[in-house]
C-alpha cells in the first residue's frame, strides 16, 4: 500500500528563509515511543532558524548534515491532537489535544517523543499553545533553575520583548521577584502588561551601567559584554545567558557562555548559561501556571503554512513581538 502524503514546509539546502517551500512528502510513522501529531499550529523559534541555517557550522558536525539538511522539514513547537501512539506509549491517547516538541512540525503531521508532550492548557487555543514550549520551557529553567530566583529578590530580564524574555518576566514575577524589562521602544507597554515592575528602553537607559545591581540577569539579548552584564549584579548575583548570537558563523555567539563559564569559579558571582531540557514534567509546570493565569503567550502573528518563509524572516529580524504562529488548518 502506497504511503500516505501530507503537505509540509521543506528545504534542501542551507540558508535563510527563501530556501523553504512547500511539497508534499510521506506522512511520518511512530515509533514504539512516540506519537503522531495532527498539527494544528506551530511556532517559529531561534532554535528552529540554526537549524535551516546550519548555523553556527559545528551544528552541522553534530549530525545535523554536514552539507545539506539530514531532516527536510523544520520546526519544533507544536499543538494538535494525537491522531496514532507507538506500543509503548502509555501517557497520552488518540485524540487528545496535546503541546510540545515535535521535530518537523511545519508540516500537516509530525512525530514527538512521549516524553516531550504534554496534555493541551484548556484555556489556551492552539496557536497561542504552539507559541508556548520552546520559549517557555527555556524561560523557566533559566528562572528556576539557573537563576535560582527567590521572592523579594531584583531581576533583570534582556530581551524581555523576545521569545523567552516575554516568559522570563512571567515566570519571575510569578516566583515573587521584583522585574526590569528591557526592550526597544514600541514594545514597553506588552512588557509592562506581562507585570514588569518598571521597563527600560535600551536605545535610552543602560541597564548596565551600574546605576543599580540586580540578584539575577537573565540575558537574552546575545551581544552585552561580560564585564558589562557583572557590573550590573549583586556582589553574590547570578547571570545565566540564553542563547548567543552575532558571533559569526563558527561560534555563533556561544564564545561569551564559555568565557562566562570559564571565569565564573573565580568570582564570587555566578556566571552560567543554558542549554535547556524539552521534557514532559517542565511542560505540566507551565500548564499549571498557564491554568493559574500567571503566565500568558503573546502572539505577534498567525500565518498560514504556505507563508512559513514570511514568519521565519519576521522572526529573525525582530520587528514583532511576541512569538510568530504557523498555523496548518
């Protein structure tokens, strides 16, 4: 019996977003721990943009395709509803609404590790889910985990406008900290309605400066320097850098994490980056604080899966604010 087809974004080659289309290529089959995903929506994330870029080049040696993309399609966000389990599943079933991460899920359908969904927030649709995991899933490790955020306690978010900023506030603010926000001028007020204590402006304040010293900065901005980002902490205070980016093609901006690594057991301050974790347990956390209305997406805009390239660009050259849907119904 010949394989059923389904619609999908693809690419056969490395680069920005025009080299993504669309065709039609075989619908995935589970494997005996997975399920198979009817998408509903997705989200364009930075990950997924490395990814089509092969960029920074080591993401190539690390099995990724070293000349071309070893997987055509892209995306990892996902909502939908399961539409087949692999035998050994045993958390899910066929039909219910779920989120998460599923490689591949620009697409009409696509696989995800049981391990790595989780059941759909009621009060969410599936494009404001879709906008959740990836970004979500970092902001709260970063939070949690690495910054170690405590009630009462002064934090800096970098970025604050971007994907994992937008939850970064959240989740500090949820966790009972006191939240500055920094983001360019025509998206202070989203970030102020996310319940920022107070927002600057990086074209007019430098939060750096040394004017005030913050228990934890979280940086998701990619470009500050270390010597700066320490200036602005607490004698004791942690950094944890998402992400890295403007440092070329070989390193791709991860040379100031391992700086920052390399220097932090010689200072009394905590200097660290992340490297997040997709699991199933940190998804039920945010559809907990989801639930809770403590933490709410923020959509710039919904596109069709035929306009995939139009959102991967809008995302990349950060005029929107908050995540970019794609939707596939």
């Amino acid at each position: 019996m010949p394989q059923e087809l389904m619609t999908a974004v693809v690419q056969d080659r490395y680069g920005e977003a025009d080299v993504l289309y669309l065709d039609h290529i075989p619908r995935p089959t589970v494997a005996d721990n997975e399920v198979l995903i009817r998408v509903e929506a997705a989200s364009v994330d930075r990950g997924a943009w490395h990814l089509m870029a092969g960029l920074p080049y080591p993401l190539r040696l690390a099995g990724f395709g070293l000349r071309r993309p070893e997987n055509r399609v892209r995306g990892l966000d996902v909502s939908g509803r399961v539409e087949a389990v692999g035998s050994s599943v045993t958390r899910v079933a066929v039909g219910q609404e779920v989120y998460g991460i599923a490689v591949g899920s620009f697409a009409e359908y696509a696989c995800a590790l049981e391990t790595k969904i989780a059941a759909k927030p009621a009060r969410l649709s599936f494009a404001q889910a879709a906008a959740v995991p990836v970004s979500a899933l970092t902001a709260l490790q970063a939070v949690r985990d690495h910054g170690r955020v405590q009630a009462g306690q002064s934090v800096l978010v970098l970025g604050a406008s971007g994907g994992v900023g937008i939850y970064a506030v959240q989740v500090a603010k949820a966790m009972g900290a006191l939240v500055t926000g920094v983001c360019s001028t025509s998206k202070t007020d989203t970030v102020r309605s996310l319940g920022a204590d107070e927002v600057l402006d990086y074209r007019v304040d430098d939060a750096t400066d040394g004017s005030h010293r913050y228990d934890v900065i979280i940086d998701t901005g990619g470009n500050r320097r270390l010597r700066d980002l320490r200036r602005a902490l607490t004698r004791t205070g942690r950094l944890v850098i998402v992400g890295g980016e403007n440092g070329g093609r070989w390193l791709g901006g991860i040379d100031r994490q391992i700086r920052a690594l390399c220097l932090s057991p010689f200072v009394s301050q905590k200097l660290g980056s992340l490297m997040a974790s997709e699991n199933a347990e940190d998804l039920e956390v945010l559809t907990a604080m989801i639930d809770a209305g403590v933490i709410t997406p923020v959509i710039d805009s919904v596109h069709p899966l035929a306009d995939t390239a139009v959102a991967v660009a809008r995302m990349v050259d950060g005029s929107g604010c908050g995540k970019q849907i794609i939707a596939t119904r």
